[in-house]
C-alpha cells in the first residue's frame, strides 16, 4: 500500500504536493481514511477535524468548521482515468462520513496554476468554493471547496 500511494503521489505530483515515505507513514497514522484501489491506481486520503495534521489548507478548515473530514489528496494514475476511480474512492469517504454523523466533507484544488480536472471533477461531485487563498511558501493559489453530506 505504501508503495501505491508514494508512485501515485509521484505521478500526481504537480497538482497535490511531495510526500515521502516517512511524511506518509506520519499521514497514515493520523488519517480519517485511506483508500487505494485494487489496482493500485487510484488513492484518496482524508482527515477529520481532530487530525493532528499541519497542513495551512487543513488550517483553513479547522479555523472555520467545527466537524468536517478533509480531503487531504486523491489522484488517479493517468492511463487509469475515466474509470469513475475517483468517484468510488469518494463514495466509500461519503459512506463513512455520513454514518460517523458528519455533515460537511472539504477539499482544496490548485486555482493557480488551475487543475480544470479536479475542479470538474468536484464540481461533479456536488462540490461549491466557500474560500480561496494564496499559499506564497508553495507558489500556488487554492479554491476551497466544500460538499453538504
């Protein structure tokens, strides 16, 4: 599994952020959920508000909701897309969000440079933009996002 994740994140890298192997132990250790496919070509990992997670978008979230589950990273491996990976990797979150009393599931998506993928994808999913923010240490602009579950 950790290999799966770490060659995903790789291929996915200009659009989520580095992650090296002892960075995902520390993530995996704290998630909400982590899911890879069968395959191995699709992941998603998600925190809940009481992660001890140090992320600024996470941050952003806690700052401003009480309870929540966060999408920290999802990616799909390119010659896998199309196939509603993503999709089942989010349905699986929303099933155990909605059944552990969660109302609200977030997410933030690169605006500059933009990813027109993701920012298609969530809003397909039920996604809105509650917020937006320039992360200057990263040299990148997000969109947070939210979803009522």
């Amino acid at each position: 599994m950790i290999d799966a994740f770490l060659a995903l994140n790789r291929e996915n890298e200009s659009q989520l952020w580095p992650l090296d192997e002892r960075a995902l132990r520390v993530m995996l250790a704290h998630a909400y959920l982590a899911s890879v496919a069968d395959d191995a070509s699709a992941m998603l990992i998600a925190f809940d508000e009481r992660a001890p997670y140090e992320s600024p978008n996470f941050a952003w979230f806690r700052e401003r909701y009480p309870r929540f589950v966060y999408v920290d990273r999802v990616a799909v491996a390119r010659h896998a897309r199309g196939r509603g990976l993503g999709r089942r990797l989010y349905e699986e979150l929303i099933a155990k969000a909605r059944a552990d009393g969660h109302t609200i599931l977030c997410a933030e998506l690169y605006s500059a440079p933009p990813n027109r993928e993701s920012e298609a994808f969530h809003a397909a999913m039920g996604f809105r933009e509650v917020g937006r923010a320039h992360l200057a240490e990263r040299g990148k602009s997000v969109s947070y996002v939210v979803r009522d579950l």
